[in-house]
C-alpha cells in the first residue's frame, strides 16, 4: 500500500526515507561494460547512462520496456497580469488535445513505445497570485503532490513527467529565483514568446512575488510560487523515487519542480538524467545548480515532456548496448 501523507512536513519525511541505487547491480553493469566489444570509453555517456540505470533498476544487464509518461495541467492566478503570450483558456485546450493525440508529446510518446497519460488538475480552479498569496498552500499543495504520487505506474521501468499551464514559467521563475537568488532578472525569460513589455512585466510580477515571500527552500518555494502541475510532478518524482523507477527530467519547468525537491532532501534527484537544455533562458543556469548535464540540446522550448521524451530513445540505446552487445569471450574476439 502506497504510503499517505497528509503535511509537506511528512511528504519531506517519505523522501528522506527513499532507497538508493543497488550497488551490487551497479559493479554488476560496470563489470560488464568493461568485457563489451569495443574500446574502454567508446560509448561516451551511453556507457554511464546504463550503468546508472542498471542501479535503479536493480540489473546488471538491464532491459527497458516500459516508459511512463505523465502531463499534469494547471491554471495560474498569475496569468491574470499578463505574464504569458496566450490566454488561460489554452490550458484546457491543450488538455484536449493531448487526450486526442494530436499533439507534439503524443507523437514522441508513440515513436519511443511509452504509455501516456494525461491529468489536468482543477483547471477551473487556478492558484492565487502569488503577488497577492501564497499560490497554493499546504493542503493545495499536498493534494497536488498526491495527484502525481498516484498517477505513477509501479510496473513502469522508465518515468517523464510534463506540463501544461499558462503562466508557468512565470512560477518557475519564481521558484527558481527564491531558491538561488538573482530576481526576476536572473530567471525571467520569454516562455510563450512575450515581447519586451511582456519581459519586463513577467520579471516585475517575479519580484514582487519575491518581496511578498522572501527567500525559501524546498517545498516552502513549491507552496509559495507553484502550480498544481508542478508539485504533481514533484509528487510524481518522489514517488518514482520510491519504487526505484528512473527518470528523465523535462525542461524549465519540469526542473523547477525538481528543485524544490532537491533544496529539501539533497540527492532526492540521484534516480533522475537531465534529458534536455531548452531554448528558455535559464533552464542552462537551473540544470548548473541542479548538477545535471542535459543529453540533448536542440533550442526545444515547448514543454510537455517532449524534450524528456525525445531522450528516452538515448537511454533505450544505452540500455541496449549494455545489455546486447556481446563480450569479448563470448564474440571470440581478442581483448587487446
């Protein structure tokens, strides 16, 4: 039975208590690695990537067969000042457009075999303003953040988590700047394609959020600033967390999330791969102080998961070399 939490004070306590990775797989894997068919380091990172897998999962010689992806939804009171090149009201248009399959994720979903799953979280009932409130507040936030711990399959062997909300980036901003520090000029960037008076008002709305709430840490940031998509991820990275179910971590957003965590409980991220940079100004500067560098970097900036799931066809490569390729006994072939 799935632990429960009622307080951010107990969810903090559940991560504190996550499994790490399998050290006997990992020497396992990394034994392995080391008789494959090819010279010492000629995969690059793909090498790495397996082993850390393997550890996750518990297998020396690991196989990856069934990827979970999961986008939560959520509306912004922030949007309401202007902060995003399109309406609220796209928020649940996308929405439908995920459960039709017609967008960019579902494609991507389809191409590397990963079931999909689409949560839109009260869409007609948006945060407050964090200028004004605290977005969410502890009993919105904990619902959320159990919205994403049970949107997670347990029999999946690979999990990414996406978004959709007007306004986001706006929150990961926030969030982003109340954790490190530097204001809204440090994290504000164009998200949907504001203009320059859109930049200058999302990096107003940024500050004054700052000057309201100050400077926190972890899931205090995550109640301040958040959305309810966002701490669905950060619910649904716990619980993946906790069953030893490796990640791919999205873009801005996605790692803004991600943050809270890390601030909380250091190493809460150890079982998550940064799968992309984005085009969004800051993601670069985020993934630095999350210490994860990104597999891809191809100017994405649209969100959804799809730069996490593009990744995945990199990890099912590094999975598949470690665990097909011949040794060097079993292909005959000298070891040099």
């Amino acid at each position: 039975m799935a632990p429960e939490f009622e307080t951010l004070d107990a969810f903090a306590a559940l991560m504190r208590t996550a499994p790490g990775p399998d050290t006997t797989a990992q020497a396992g894997a990394t034994a392995r690695n080391g008789q494959l068919t090819k010279p010492p380091g000629s995969l690059g990172r793909l090498e790495d990537l397996a082993i850390w897998y393997g550890a996750w999962r518990g297998m020396e010689r690991p196989v990856l067969v069934a990827p979970q992806i999961v986008i939560f939804a959520g509306n912004h009171g922030v949007a309401a000042r202007g902060v995003s090149a399109f309406p609220a009201e796209v928020t649940a248009q996308m929405v439908g457009n995920f459960q039709a399959g017609g967008a960019a994720i579902n494609q991507l979903a389809r191409t590397f075999g990963a079931r999909m799953k689409v949560e839109a979280l009260e869409l007609d009932r948006p945060t407050a303003d964090f200028t004004q409130a605290e977005a969410l507040g502890e009993a919105d936030c904990v619902a959320a953040l159990r919205t994403g711990w049970d949107a997670v399959d347990p029999s999946s062997d690979l999990l990414v988590v996406g978004e959709m909300g007007i306004g986001n980036t706006t929150a990961a901003a926030a969030i982003a700047a109340a954790l490190y520090g530097g204001g809204g000029e440090a994290w504000v960037g164009r998200g949907t394609g504001v203009d320059d008076a859109g930049l200058a008002v999302k990096r107003d709305v940024v500050d004054a959020g700052l000057k309201r709430h100050g400077d926190l840490r972890g899931l205090a940031a995550l109640s301040a600033f958040g959305g309810r998509e966002m701490a669905a991820m950060a619910g649904a990275m716990v619980r993946a967390r906790i069953e030893s179910i490796p990640m791919i971590l999205d873009g801005f957003i996605c790692c803004a999330a991600a943050a809270c965590l890390e601030t909380e409980v250091p190493g809460a991220l150890d079982h998550a791969v940064a799968g992309h940079q984005s085009d969004e100004a800051a993601h670069g500067k985020l993934l630095a102080e999350l210490g994860k560098a990104p597999l891809l970097q191809l100017d994405l900036r649209l969100g959804e998961g799809s730069g996490a799931a593009l990744a995945i066809g990199v990890l099912q490569g590094a999975v598949a070399c470690l665990s097909g390729m011949a040794t060097f006994a079993e292909a005959g072939v000298s070891a040099g």
